[in-house]
C-alpha cells in the first residue's frame, strides 16, 4: 500500500445490479480488513453496461463477448476507476491491452439453482412444463436432457424472474446458488441446487474477479493481500478450455475444475445449441498442469465434435 495515493478514494468500478454491488462490496471489506482502512477509502462507482441498458432481446442478439464488461473496462483504461470487480462467468478469456485479471476471491457455490414458486425440483416437471433461461448453456443442457421441455427466453434480476414466474411466463427458471448466497436470499427463494454432476456449471461461476492496469503497482500490492490461489487454479484450468474453444458466454459450454491436495480434476461439456448432442470429458493431473489439461480437454471435445460444431 505503501505507493497508493491516501488523498482520495480508491474507486471500484462494478455493475450496478444487487448481485453485482454485494461483490464490490465484498471486496471493499476484505481490502479495508487487510490494510486495516475504513469504508470510506473506498468509494463504489457504478457504470452500466451493454447487457445491462438492453434487456428486451436474448444476449445472443446484442453481441458476444464483452456484454457486461466493455463500458467497466474503458472506465479502468481511462483511469476513472482504480479497479474493477467482476463476475468471472462473464469474463472473456482475453482482456483488453493494458488491462488483467489479477486477483479471484474465495469461490462460492458454484452449483445451478431450479427454482419454482412452491420449491419444486427439475425432476418432477411434467412433460410440456415451460422453463425461462437467457443462458444458452443451461438452455441447451436442459434440452438435451428433457427435450420434452419447452425453454423460452428469460432475463432479469432474481426479483423480476420471479415476478415472471407469478405471472406465469414460465414454471421454472434458473439461477446460481452463488448469487443467491451472496445476497442472502437462499431462506427466502425457493430453490433446489442442481448437483454439478446432473448439470455441470459455466466456467468459473461462483467466482469473483478484480481486474487492474497492468502497470498499476499500487494495486498490484493491494490485491496480493486478498487472493485466493485455489480459486484462481481452478479458474487457470477453466478458462484456458474455454479460450481453447474459443467460447463466449454467447456458447453453451461448461467446464468445472476441483482440487484434492495438489492434484486437480477438470470435466468439462460442449453442447449443440439446440440440446441435440453434447460431448464430455475430463481430466485429472498436477494443478501445475492446469492449464495444458484444460486445452488438452477442449482439443479432445472438438475432435469429438467435429468442425464448425458451434456454429450450427
């Protein structure tokens, strides 16, 4: 700390939804914990984002990669902000030039959430039930495993899916138990956590990131205080299968790493878009090799798959 500027705020940059500031501000509170600083030397600057401003049409249809990142990141390249904190799930694999991922805080639950107004499991839906997802990995893990299904497009905070879900839009819809623990609503949504060998999770969900400037050696040293190393192993080995498959948060991929002592065992999914094939594998091997498993994995799945599998 010693080279950071004490006569203002360090400014965290973040979304502005609920889920998004209770993250910045679990990184405000770890920061001040560390350096033994109060709130107040931190200030919390929201900026809104391409995914944030357009919720009317499927994120498919707005872009790929960048949608809740792009505004936040030319804020830190402007130096408006000092930091920024994200939700690694939607995190492209490369950053901008003169920006990185720096530092990842513990990892929550990293498991999917089924929820319905009276608490009822996937498993006990009847054939034709209607579940609402904008996420086109959950869309498509859904379908290919209950293609008697029927998905329909469903965006928004907890609060308006479930406010969809009283209307009747949909029987069901999903959310991460990391989100809903992070804002301290598991007594009071009625959720049932998907275990991850039922429906593997997106890469690095549960996660949370802090990207700096690269040349930024005052915040280096901040973040070094609060990282947390098996967090960003795991992420190491995720993110290096889903930069190997090329893949957005636009592309139905899942991927989860765990560690056991110093070994580490990665699985991981891709999925035809309309649930009609998936392809899975794992690998288990040194976390020193984190990051070859997860392009060793990727390599494999794409074998499987074929050419142009993601485009169809």
């Amino acid at each position: 700390m010693t080279h950071f500027d004490p006569s203002r705020p360090c400014r965290i940059g973040t979304r502005g939804s609920p889920l998004a500031l209770a993250q910045a501000y679990e990184t405000r509170d770890r920061l001040a914990a560390a350096f033994d600083m109060p709130e107040d030397a931190f200030e919390i600057t929201v900026i809104k984002t391409t995914g944030d401003r357009v919720l009317d049409r499927p994120l498919g249809e707005i872009g790929g990669k960048g949608l809740f990142t792009k505004e936040i990141e030319e804020a830190l390249l402007s130096g408006a902000i000092d930091l920024a904190v994200h939700s690694m799930k939607d995190m492209p694999v490369e950053q901008p030039e003169g920006l990185m991922i720096d530092a990842c805080l513990p990892r929550e639950d990293v498991r999917d959430a089924f929820v319905t107004l009276n608490g009822r499991a996937l498993s006990v839906l009847g054939e034709g039930s209607v579940v609402g997802t904008s996420s086109l990995r959950r869309r498509s893990q859904l379908l290919h495993r209950r293609p008697d299904l029927e998905v329909v497009e469903f965006r928004g905070n907890v609060q308006t899916r479930l406010a969809k879900l009283e209307a009747g839009v949909a029987e069901g819809t999903f959310l991460a138990m990391a989100g809903l623990t992070r804002l301290g609503l598991l007594d009071e949504v009625p959720a049932v956590a998907i275990e991850v060998g039922d429906m593997l999770p997106a890469v690095a969900q549960g996660a949370i990131g802090i990207e700096r400037r690269a040349d930024d050696a005052a915040v280096a040293e901040m973040l070094d205080a609060i990282r947390h190393v098996e967090t960003e192993q795991r992420l190491s080995a995720e993110r290096a299968f889903l930069a190997a498959l090329d893949g957005s948060c636009q592309t139905p991929i899942a991927g989860l790493a765990e560690l056991d002592g110093t070994s580490m065992m990665l699985r991981g999914e891709i999925l035809a878009t309309d649930g009609s094939k998936a392809y899975a594998g794992h690998r288990e091997g040194p976390i020193s090799e984190a990051v070859a498993m997860g392009r060793d994995l990727a390599d494999e799945l794409l074998g499987q798959a074929g050419p142009g599998f993601f485009t169809h």
